[in-house]
C-alpha cells in the first residue's frame, strides 16, 4: 500500500508540487501588476524604466525568495517543537520574519538592478503585501493553523 502510494505521488504530486510554485510567482508577479494599476507603489516611490525591468525585479525577488522561504517557514515548526513558542506567537513570527526577509530580499535585488529605484515605504509595502498573499495562500492550501506552518506531519 505505502508503494503504491509512493508511486502515486511521484507521478502526480511531484509535477503538481512545481506546478504549484510557478503558479506561486506567477500570482506573486500578477498581484505586484495589480498593485501597480491602483498607483499605490508608484505613489509610494517604486520608480521603473520599463515594465519588463519591474518583471524581471519581481521575479529575481521570487526566485531569491523560494530558499529563504523554505528555510523560514520550518523555522516556526522547530521552535514550537521545542517548547520555545506556542503556536500563535508562531504565527506572529513566521508573518513578521516574512516580512523582514521580504524587504532585505526585495532591497538586495534593487540594489543589483539600475532600473529600478525603490524607496523604503515602497519596499515595506511590497513586502507586506506578499506576505499577506502568502498567509492567503496558506490558508487555501488547507493547513489546519491558518498557515503558521507549524502542524506536524501525521502518519497513517
């Protein structure tokens, strides 16, 4: 039985898995556009050359943030593990480092890109945003605590 399930996973789990992380830059990059249609960056201070200079900002920002993401969000389950946290300052943790990390990302990527200036108003925005994009997206994934990250796996 747990072959057969290995099996299954691997043919339809894997794919949907990288499936699902493109989708997660794609909507992280969709929601960035949106953002920018309102003018809310721009009056913020998110100044760019082109659309494709901002593509290439949000998606270098994505891409830098996918291992640090991994890293983080095991980080809260390790600390409830050991006693350290309850599982709402988990959460509280996991949304604020989301944050920080987010606006040392997106400020490493605007310092190696010419084409784009951002001031810290609009990197704080942005990261604010994305993190709660990514509480959202916690959540619809079904996870049991809102998207602390920090249930265990279970076994059957």
């Amino acid at each position: 039985m747990k072959k057969r399930l290995r099996q299954l996973w691997e043919k339809i789990g894997l794919p949907i898995g990288g499936y699902g992380l493109l989708l997660l830059i794609c909507l992280r990059v969709v929601g960035a556009f949106v953002l920018l249609g309102s003018g809310i960056l721009a009056l913020r201070g998110l100044q760019y050359r082109s659309v494709g200079s901002l593509f290439l900002f949000l998606i270098a920002a994505g891409i830098l943030d996918i291992p640090i993401d991994i890293f983080f969000s095991a980080l809260p389950r390790a600390l409830v593990s050991l006693g350290w946290l309850n599982e709402t300052w988990a959460r509280v943790f996991k949304f604020v480092c989301g944050i920080l990390l987010t606006m040392l990302e997106l400020l490493v990527v605007d310092w190696f890109m010419d084409s784009i200036t951002a001031t810290p108003l609009a990197v704080c925005g942005v990261a604010v945003c994305f993190e709660v994009i990514d509480v959202l997206l916690d959540k619809a994934g079904g996870g049991k605590d809102g998207g602390a990250g920090t249930d265990a796996p279970q076994d059957d």
